[in-house]
C-alpha cells in the first residue's frame, strides 16, 4: 500500500525544540537559487567586445529572455526581463527535479504560493506606479462602479489560481510516478524479487513528468504573469478606447 504521508515534503531540519522546522522543499529551493546564481555569475564574468565560448551561450540566453518578454509586454516593458527570466529558470529547474530521483520544489504548495504572491505584488505595485492610486480604483470600478467587488474578487482569486495551478500538476505528476512505481514494484514481485520492472517501465512517466510537464508549466506561470502585468498597467478603460 501506497503511504500518501510520503508525499509530502520531509521534514529535514528543526531548531527550538522543533518548533523551527526545514523541509526538503527550502533546502532544494535554496540549492536551486545558488546553482544558478552561481551559473550566472560565471556566465557573466570575464566579458569581451566580441564574445565566444561560455559568452556566446549567456548572450543567447538573455537575449532570448528580453525576446521573450517584448514579444507578450511589449519594447517599453522588456525591463521585466530579469524577473520574468528569474522566475522561468527557478520553476524549470525546480520542477524537474524529479530527472535527479529528488522531490520537485513546486511540489510543494508553500513554494508556489510563495511565487504567485510575489507575482501579485509585483502586479498590483506597478499598476499603482503607472496608472496612481486613483487611477487604479478608477480601473477597478470601470464600467460601473457595483464592478469594484467583483473586480477585487478577481485580483485575489490571481495569485490562487497561479498557486494551485503549478502545484497540482507537479504534485500529480509526482503521485501517479509513486503509484506506477509502487505497481510494477507488485507486479515484479509476482515473477522475482528483483523489482526489474520499476527500472524500466517508468521511464516514459519520467519523461513526460520530469522533462515535458515543467515545460509546460513553467511557460503557463511565466506567460500568466507577464499578461496580467500588462493588463494591469494598460488598464481596462485605455484598451477600449483604442478598441472604439
């Protein structure tokens, strides 16, 4: 039988008598922030007017990021690039975890909460820093002003939506591998003690759950992001009159 307590991130460290407690998930995410700010600072040490080697590859993917980012905000937007690039690198590498034998970081509900929340402010601060204060509850009120709750329902239901999003596909992906797993481990126990078919059948899942899903989901949230963002500092009442 499958234990579905497992699934949940372990508890690695606790401090104060437990009271202070680190899982797996901080550790990892900790591991993953430091591999690639480590991998970025190498990438872009020892820059020359003509690049080459390590150079070639930073330049390709910045300038990917920047292209990335003009494309779906727009030229006078792409000063985004860093966080929308920021935010990509992490999930991806967060989410593939699996490929090593280790738990996803966006397997666990904390971590992508912690990126939907920070995605919201960033929303909320630069449509108030584009559109004012006044502006912003003009928006929020446009057509009619009976729209204002309706409209801050909506604002809060963003970061819900972006957390449980990322979260339940990578959990799910991690669920039905332990599953399958915990199968062909019965199913090889049925012909031999080796559990031979573990080591075989599950590298398709693998491959989808590892490699093709934090693609996917990794595009979804960093798409997400950008287009509330531009949403949110065009204003709605701006994109109708250029409609009219």
């Amino acid at each position: 039988m499958i234990n579905f307590d497992e699934l949940g991130p372990r508890i690695i460290l606790g401090f104060a008598g437990g009271k202070i407690q680190i899982s797996e998930s901080t550790l990892l995410g900790i591991a993953v922030a430091v591999v690639l700010a480590v991998l970025g600072i190498w990438l872009g040490s020892g820059l020359k007017t003509v690049p080459k080697g390590k150079q070639v590859i930073a330049e390709t993917i910045v300038g990917w990021i920047y292209k990335y980012t003009r494309d779906n905000m727009g030229k006078e937007n792409e000063h985004f690039a860093p966080y929308i690039g920021t935010i990509f690198s992490f999930i991806l590498v967060g989410s593939s975890l699996g490929l090593l034998g280790l738990r996803p970081t966006t397997a666990d509900l904390n971590v992508t909460a912690a990126l939907a929340v920070m995605t919201f402010f960033l929303i909320q601060a630069n449509a108030i820093k584009t559109l004012g204060v006044r502006g912003r509850l003009s928006e929020m009120c446009d057509p009619y002003p009976f729209m204002f709750p309706l409209k801050l329902l909506e604002e809060f239901t963003l970061p819900v939506s972006l957390t449980l999003r990322l979260f339940g596909n990578i959990l799910g992906g991690v669920i039905v591998v332990d599953l399958w797993m915990h199968l062909m481990e019965y199913l090889s126990g049925l012909l031999t003690s080796v559990p031979f078919l573990r080591a075989v059948t599950v590298l398709p899942l693998n491959g989808f759950f590892d490699m093709f899903e934090p693609v996917i989901q990794t595009y979804i949230f960093s798409m997400l992001t950008m287009v509330f963002l531009s949403n949110a500092m065009e204003g709605v009442s701006s994109r109708i009159k250029e409609k009219k």
